[in-house]
C-alpha cells in the first residue's frame, strides 16, 4: 500500500505541473499494486480510478475518462454507500463528462443524485452544494430552461456569499453564469451588471492585465 501510495503521490505532483501522461503511468502502476494485493473493489482503487479519469479528460480520452469514472462510482457505491459525500462526488465527475458530451439529461439525472447526498450529508452552506446547484443551473442554460436555470445558479450564489467572506473564483462564476443567462434571455442590462461583477473580481484576483 505504501508503494501504491508513493506511486499515487508521484501521479498527483505531474497532475498539478500539468504533465498528464506522466501522471498516468504513475497513476496506472498505483493501480497495478493496489489491484494485486486487494483486488477490484478497494476504496483506494476509487481514488485512482477518479485521478484517471481527471487525466483522460484534460487529455480529451473521453471514452476512458467515462469508463474510470463509472468504475469510481461502482466502488463508491460498493464501499461507501449511496449516501455518502464521496458517492456524491464520484456522481459529479461523471456528470461533468456527461455535460461535455451533449448529454444533459444523463448528466441532470447524476447532478440531480449528487446535490440529494449532499444536503443530506454536508452542511447547509457547504462549497460541494453550492457547485452542485450550479452544475444543475448550467445543464439548465444550455437546455434554454432560463426560470430554472435562474433558480439554481442563484441559489449557488446566495450560499457561495454565505460561505465565503471576501469575493473569490466562485462567486465570479456565478456572476458569470447569471450574466449569460440573462443575456440569452434578452435582459441585457441585468447580464452587464452581473457581468461587471464578474470583471471587477477577476480583475482583483488575477490583476487587470491578464
């Protein structure tokens, strides 16, 4: 296990440098040991199969990225529970790759599934709801189903401003989102103001050159 986790650790710092190919093969033979010493079902397999999963999206193998991630959520199931905020998690990843692929009814289905564990599991204002509603308000904007796009991603914003107690990624996302719902919706001068809101914090973020 601890071979398994030096592989794992190795994957993760080639994730954040951005070298994903690098990042698979130590990801990959983590899995090779973990799959030798406990089989196919451990939880550390989940938390492999996951990272793999992230790899083959960044590197758009999406059909890998589908397969990693339904193996995340067979174990999570197995392992965790369907109530458990990791079986929440694993519902979300795959969801993302639903969404990438045109898939929006699948991917409302697994959000849908996420923000129930969620609110059942975590705290009333906790990040993880606040992105699910938001996952669920942008399946709803690309669906042209704006009311209920305008509820989710405003619900997001209101907990993301509860939760948060200065201006962040986050809350501009939102903005965002708000400002291109209702820019397709046609209330252009509601769309410029969240989309001030959203310049004003990147800016102060990530500085106003950029």
């Amino acid at each position: 296990k601890k071979l398994a986790g030096t592989y794992r650790n190795l994957g993760v710092v080639f994730i954040d440098k951005g070298l994903f190919d690098s990042a698979s093969f130590y990801i990959s033979k983590s899995t090779l040991v973990l799959s030798d010493v406990y089989g196919d079902n451990n939880p550390e397999l989940a938390r492999n199969y996951n990272l793999s999963g992230s790899i083959a999206y960044y590197l758009g193998r999406l059909d890998d990225c589908e397969d990693y991630f339904q193996k995340t959520v067979r174990i999570r199931e197995s392992s965790s529970g369907i109530n458990h905020p990791l079986t929440a998690e694993a519902y979300n990843n795959l969801a993302v790759l639903y969404y990438a692929r045109g898939m929006f009814d699948t991917a409302l289905v697994l959000n849908m599934k996420a923000l129930k564990i969620r609110r059942l599991k975590l705290p009333e204002d906790h990040p993880n709801i606040a992105l699910s509603l938001n996952n669920i308000g942008n399946i709803y904007l690309e669906t042209s189903k704006y009311e209920l796009a305008a509820y989710y991603h405003k619900k997001a914003l209101e907990i993301r401003n509860r939760i948060y107690k200065t201006e962040n990624s986050d809350i501009a996302m939102s903005y965002a989102n708000l400002g291109v719902l209702n820019f397709k919706m046609g209330q252009y001068s509601e769309a410029l103001n969240y989309f001030g809101k959203y310049l004003k914090i990147t800016e102060k973020i990530f500085g106003g050159g950029n």
